[in-house]
C-alpha cells in the first residue's frame, strides 16, 4: 500500500501539463472500463435471478424454448468436439493432406 501511495503522488507531482493530462485521461479510461466491467457483470447476474424467479410463472412452452436452446449448444459443443477428437486421430494416423492436394481440390469444385 505504501508503495502504491508513494507512486500515485511522485505522479501527481509531476507539473509538466501534458503528463497531467495523459494522467487525467488515463485515470478516465480506467473507470470508464470498471464501470463497463461491472454493468457487464450485473447483467448476468440479473438477468439469471430475472430468469429464475420467473421460471414458475411460465407456460410449459417457454420453458421448452429455454430447454430446446440449451440442448441445441451441448449438441453443438460435442459435435465439435467429437469432430476435433476424429481430426486428431486422423493427424496421428498420417490421413492428411498436403497443400498441392488441398489446393488441387478446391481448382476442381471451383471449375
């Protein structure tokens, strides 16, 4: 904390009016990029405890929605990672492609 102190007021003593503004501007950015951080984190949390203490007023339809959606992104997420998992073993297995091959295939499907 001391040396935090020390450092804030060997800045601020620095009278050279440009470094005073640089100073000034940078203090700004810094709690225009806190403030932007924190209304960020609160409108997650918010909306979660919007969402769930609606949750039991809602009609079985928007709770599908909900549901449908979700399941939709793990769907997504274990093609992908089953996709990566079959790239991998195909790398170690010596299944690839050069780059003549690639870019004499892609000559094919654009001719």
């Amino acid at each position: 904390m001391f040396a935090i102190t020390l450092k804030r007021n060997v800045l601020s003593e620095n009278n050279d009016p440009s470094f005073q503004n640089m100073l000034r501007l940078v203090r700004s950015q810094i709690i225009n990029l806190l403030s932007i951080l924190i209304v960020v984190i609160m409108n997650v949390v918010e909306k979660r405890d919007f969402i769930h203490s609606h949750l039991h007023q809602d009609e079985e339809q928007v709770i599908n929605e909900f549901y449908e959606i979700l399941r939709e992104k793990d769907l997504l997420k274990l093609k992908l990672e089953s996709r990566a998992l079959k790239s991998e073993t195909d790398i170690n297995s010596g299944h690839v492609f050069s780059r003549d091959d690639v870019e004499k295939r892609i000559g094919k499907i654009n001719r």
